[in-house]
C-alpha cells in the first residue's frame, strides 16, 4: 500500500495541500487571464503557488487535529499576510501593482477557508468515511475503535464481530454477530474495510469467509497495519516476523539506497556551505563559555550496527574521566552549557553531522543514531530494535519530527516504532514530508534538549 494510504494525519494533510494547489491555481490562471495579457504575467505568478503552500504548511493550517475554526482562520491570515510581504519583494512588470497582488492573495485566504470548512463538515457528517467492521470483542479491538474516533472523519465503525475464542470487553451493543455471519454482516452495513484485531489469537478464523468478503471489494487488514495507517507507527509488540516478511514495505531496494545518497550530498553540501560562516562563532562562544574542546566525538551505531564516531559541537561540561557520558539528557539538564542549552535548542549543535553524512556514516534522513550502551539495553526490552540499523541513521527523520526528544528507554521504544514505519513506508515524498516538518521545528524551536 503507498503513503496515502497509510497514516491518517498524512493522508488529512495531502488532501488539504491538494486542494490548495487546486484553488491556488485556479485563482491565479483567472486573475493572469482576465487582468493581464499572457507576455506581461508578473514574475511573482511563477512563485504564488509553492510560496502560499510553504507558509501555510509553516503556520500548520494543513493539521486536520487542530481544527478549531477561529485559529484556524488566524493561521490561515497569518500564512497568507507572510506569503505577500515576500511576493511584494519580487519585481513586478510595470502596468502590474501591489492591489493586483492583494486581490489575489485575499481571494486565495477566502477560498481556502470555504472549501477546508466544507471539508472539515463532510468529514464531521462522515460523507467520504469508510465503514469499517471489526473482527474481535476484546482490548485489542477496543484499541481499534479508539483509533478510528481520532481519525478525523476518515473511518467510521459500523461493529464488531465475535469470535468463540475472544474476550468481550467492548460495548455489547455494538457487536453485530458471530464470525459465521461475517458476510452477510459486511453486505447489509455495507462494510468497505474488515480490521482484524483479536486480543487472543488461539485458533483460525476460516478463511473462505473472508475471501468471500474480498472478492466483495472489502479491504482486509490486520490490526497493525491499521494501527500503522492511521497513527504512523508500527506497533512492535503486536507484530511478528512474519508480518514483517508478508509486509509490502521494508524493501530497501539499491535504487532506493543510490537517490537517498544523492539527496544526501545535495543536503548536506548546501547546508554545510550556508553554515559554514557560523562555524567559528559557535566555536568562539563554546569557547569563552567552559573549559574543553569545542568539538564532541562520541561513538554511535550506524549501518548494520557498525560503529562510527559521530561530531558535534560540544554543549555539555566535560565530565571527569571516571564518569560514563552514556546517560539520557534530561530536562534542564545540569551537564548543558549555558551556550549548549541556546545550541541545542536550535539544533546548532548538530551542524557538524554534516560532515558524518559527506562521509557516508550517516544520512540527512533516517532513525536516529544511538550510543551502543543504549542500544544493547533498548534490545533487551524492545523486539525488532536491530532492524532499524538497516539503513544508515539520520541528522532527522520520522521520529525526530514526530515525537520529542527521547529520554528514557521508554521513549526509545516509542520511538522504535516511528523509525519501523519510516522503513516500511521509505519514499521521496516521505523524505521531503520529513524535511519540510524538520524545518517548521527548527523555526518554531521545537524538541531539543
């Protein structure tokens, strides 16, 4: 299955960007058509379209989650306000002015906001909802009908089906029948998707039923890979290797390896050349601030569980030789610097990797590395942690932009099955998703610790 059907926060977001280039294109074909004659349209008209969807994926008008209509509109006039003041900036050709820019700025906030209404209605109407049955009485299947409230309008549950070996822990008057009725049950509810979700697994479901229900055009899908869908994240502790194998994603093929390496160099060649002047004035206030070096080399785990030394700008006190420095950061942590609180907040302190993914130890993109004592302790307690090593580890990546900052073992695991679903789901436009997020974050200084 691809990205937009996978992750109910993405598929919201793309729906909502989709729409806006839609609308951003229709306003902008009708103000150059019926005001200007093609060989005079402004220079600003190339640039309407990803200036205006740049800034509202800053101001976070495409979060379904945070749908309440007065922000909303604020975000919406926030993110247009910013998309004319930089507009205003670009020549414009003489018979063009700043009120034709005005109008069409103004037009593109009123649709936007009209047709998202629309939209966030239908969604509360569940019009576009996909009527889902689910299979299992117990924990599991109540996990189920959590998620699918939370889902924005995408899913809606029309029941439960019962099974002679599940709990029953749900709602009884939502449970529709027995497993013997299932086909029937999906016709008369007109069920689009069957969720697979038993709490105790003891036993077959049959499954020509099923395939009866397949050959109806019902999706069948199991508990993870709905859980996958709709929260990002793949939960490992009800998954199995064999739902690893049988699982379309985790196929890192070369090409796959070859564009993420180029997209690599590109990265991580420009930022090193824009940040390079600021080098020495974090080195100089490093420096005047404590004692040690200005640099931070620690070993990490990489690719295949290799390990590599990885570069920082230091941001800590030296501890003294007979203390470990493998511990978690917590907050307000009393080992950061006073310049190592400024730098880490803003991520100044990792600038440095760049040099790592050059190198090829590391990539822009991917899990984040760890230090091997944490590795080996996060293993014990949490299956599947190695295969997150089977691409190379990342300055930022799915979790990064996904979940704060980890401290505890506890998170690493959390953060697990951030990093399962990132290889699962491995694309070009889940790396420019990844790259667009990290950058809000790094604007509105969010995470770091």
């Amino acid at each position: 299955m691809g990205l937009l059907d996978r992750g109910s926060l993405i598929y919201n977001r793309i729906v909502l960007m989709a729409g806006d280039i839609l609308v951003a294109l229709i306003i902008l074909l009708t103000a150059v058509n019926y005001t200007l004659n093609l060989s005079t349209i402004p220079l600003w008209a190339g640039l309407f379209i990803p200036v205006v969807l740049f800034f509202s994926f800053l101001c976070e008008v495409y979060q379904p989650d945070k749908w309440i209509f007065r922000d909303r509109l604020i975000r919406s006039f926030v993110a247009v306000f910013l998309s004319f003041l930089l507009l205003a900036l670009v020549p414009r050709n003489p018979d063009t002015s700043l009120w034709h820019l005005s109008g069409t700025m103004l037009m593109f906030f009123l649709l936007q906001n009209i047709w998202q209404s629309l939209l966030h209605k239908s969604n509360d109407a569940h019009f576009f909802a996909e009527k889902i049955l689910v299979i299992g009485t117990g924990t599991t299947a109540e996990t189920v009908e959590a998620l699918i409230q939370k889902s924005s309008g995408k899913y809606v549950l029309t029941g439960f089906i019962q099974t002679t070996t599940d709990p029953v822990s749900v709602d009884a008057s939502k449970i529709l029948g027995s497993f013997d009725d299932i086909v029937t049950l999906s016709r008369q509810t007109r069920t689009n998707m069957i969720v697979i979700a038993l709490t105790e697994r003891r036993g077959n479901l049959e499954t020509d039923k099923l395939v009866s229900c397949k050959l109806m055009g019902i999706k069948i899908v199991d508990y993870p890979s709905f859980y996958e869908r709709v929260t990002g994240k793949i939960p490992v502790e009800h998954i199995t290797p064999g739902w690893l194998v049988q699982s379309r994603g985790f196929l890192i093929t070369p090409f796959i390896r070859l564009l993420k390496k180029m997209l690599d160099l590109v990265f991580a060649s420009i930022l090193l050349i824009l940040s390079l002047p600021i080098f020495p004035m974090i080195a100089l206030a490093i420096k005047l601030d404590s004692p040690g070096p200005i640099f931070y080399f620690q070993k990490r785990v990489g690719l295949y569980g290799k390990l590599f030394t990885i570069y920082k700008f230091r941001s800590m006190h030296v501890p003294p030789d007979d203390v470990s420095s493998a511990a978690w950061a917590s907050e307000n942590d009393p080992r950061i610097t006073r310049i190592g609180k400024l730098i880490r907040r803003t991520r100044l302190d990792e600038l440095p990797q760049l040099i790592n993914v050059l190198k090829g130890d590391m990539s822009f993109i991917g899990p984040r590395p760890e230090q091997p004592e944490f590795v080996a302790q996060i293993s014990r307690v949490a299956p599947y942690y190695p295969q997150r090593h089977a691409i190379k580890p990342g300055i930022t990546g799915w979790a990064q932009v996904m979940y704060p900052y980890g401290a505890s073992i506890g998170d690493a695991v959390e953060k697990l099955r951030y990093d399962l679903y990132y290889i699962n789901n491995l694309s070009l436009f889940l790396e420019l998703y990844i790259l667009f997020e990290t950058i809000k974050i790094l604007l509105f200084r969010r995470g770091g610790r």
